[in-house]
C-alpha cells in the first residue's frame, strides 16, 4: 500500500478495505459441487476490491447490508458471493463466501501477503 492512497473505510467502524488487499488461496465448492482451488489478489480499487486471477479479471466485492450486518459482497471466480471474515493469529483476514447454487468458498491468506499473485 503506498503511502497517503485514499482508501475507502469499511462501515460502521469495520476496517477499510485495504485491510483485505493481499494474496489468498481460495478453496471450496462450486455450483456443480466440483473443488475449487485457486490463486486470488485483491487489491483496492476505488470503493471496492478488484480480484486478479491466473486467468485474468476475477471478480470485485465491495461492502453492502445484508439483513443486519455488512458484508463483502460481489463476485468471485464468476460467482455471486456474500462473504463475511474473520482474523487469524497473525491479524490477517480470512473470507468466508457463500452464493447461491450451494457455492462455499473459504480465501485464506498466503504466507507472502503482501507480494504478487503466483501462479501454477
């Protein structure tokens, strides 16, 4: 993150989204109920996060109300999502997904965070 970017702040007191900006093996269930298994960046982009994948564009979440609570919500890997998080040991985000069609996905941080997305 350079420093002084603007980046947009996460709703009532949640963190902003380049809390979330950063490398994640995303693991899980797609619609069909086939594994997923995939490299992901998201990096901040305007008001959302953009995700990168090995194959290019992967999807963009940005923060919205769901029932009660706010929520990441958008696409990733081409499917809709609702994802709330958690924070591991070491403070990093860990995004739990959820989409129609039963799709789970779990994105949890990479070791190298911070670096860039590689690819098998």
């Amino acid at each position: 993150m350079m420093a002084g970017a603007a980046l947009a702040e996460g709703p009532e007191g949640g963190p902003e989204l380049g809390f979330f900006e950063g490398r994640y093996e995303v693991v899980g269930r797609g619609p069909d109920g086939g594994l997923v298994e995939d490299p992901v960046r998201l990096v901040v982009e305007g008001e959302a996060l953009r995700a990168e994948g090995c194959a290019g564009p992967a999807g963009r979440l940005a923060w919205g109300r769901v029932h009660e609570s706010w929520r990441l919500k958008g696409d990733i890997l081409g499917w809709e999502v609702r994802c709330t998080y958690a924070v591991d040991a070491g403070n990093y985000p860990q995004l739990l997904c959820a989409g129609p069609d039963a799709v789970r996905l779990m994105a949890w941080p990479e070791p190298e965070f911070g670096g860039p997305l590689t690819c098998p």
